[in-house]
C-alpha cells in the first residue's frame, strides 16, 4: 500500500468538515477526517467543532518534563496513600491503647520450667531479665572489640601510606 504525503489547506479543511456537518462522508471518509483533524494543527470555529463532536484532540508537542513530572500521581496513587496512611494510624492506636504494651510493670508473660515444673512468675521474670542482662554485657563487649579491631586497620591503613 502506497502512503501518499498530502497536506490539506486550511480552507480544504473547512471544507471536509462542513461536508461532515452536512452528512455528506462516507464512513471511510469520516474516519480520514478524524486523523487529519487529530494530525493538523488548523483551528477555526468550523473545525473546533467538528472536533468536539468527533472527541479528537490535537497532539500537541509539550517538554518530556512537564509531562512525567505528576504522570505517576493519580486517582489509584492518591487511594492507596489514602489508604496506607489510615492503615498506619489504625495500627498506632492499637498499640497505643493496648494495655499491655502501656503497662510498665508487667511487659510480657513470662513461664519458665526448670526439671519439668513451672516456677514462678517472678522467678521466670527475673532468669528472663538476667539473661537480657548477659546478653547486653555481650553485645557491648563485641562492640568494643570490633572499635579496637578498626583502630588496628586504620592504623594499618596509615602505617602503609605513610
């Protein structure tokens, strides 16, 4: 199929679109004029409407940026931050009501078994908050290693460059 380059004047447009009004077209010929109207950048009270009536747009070269800039917002990105956010707040009025989380005196349920018997609650509480304790002291001394140890590569690392 040939495609032939054929520029339409402002008054051959004018034309097409009066014989439209008119429903003197064709289908075929009804459907080039939508793409020439889509295509030509003419405007005139004559052409605009037929536009209208057509819901043709013009394609217009607007900058890349300005395009892309909000392209990403829209009705579905602006439910689900909606939604995001009341989930969260949801979330945060739970825990800050629930009373155990509020409660300073007891922070969780401990039970502990020692020999296959439960001990005590305050027994429990207390191994529980010993081993924090241990593990605590345990994390503090590896910290401290691991100071010492970078002291040692930087002190490498100058020794070498100097």
């Amino acid at each position: 199929m040939k495609e032939h380059d054929v520029k339409l004047t402002l008054q051959e447009t004018e034309q097409l679109c009066r014989l439209y009004m008119d429903c003197q077209l064709t289908v075929l010929e009804e459907i080039e004029l939508q793409y020439v109207l889509g295509k030509m950048p003419y405007s005139s009270p004559c052409i605009d409407e037929v536009r209208m009536l057509m819901g043709v747009a013009i394609t217009m070269n607007v900058k890349e940026s300005s395009k892309k800039r909000f392209a990403w917002f829209n009705r579905k990105t602006a439910i689900g931050i909606a939604a995001t956010v009341t989930i969260l707040f949801a979330v945060g009025l739970a825990l800050f009501n629930n009373p155990a989380v509020n409660d300073n005196d007891s922070f969780g349920i401990y039970i502990a078994y020692v020999n296959g018997r439960e001990v005590s609650h305050e027994l429990s509480e207390q191994q529980v908050k010993s081993d924090m304790e241990r593990a605590d002291e345990f994390l503090s001394h590896i910290a401290e290693l691991e100071s010492r140890e970078q002291e040692q590569v930087e002190n490498f690392i100058n020794h070498i460059e100097q």
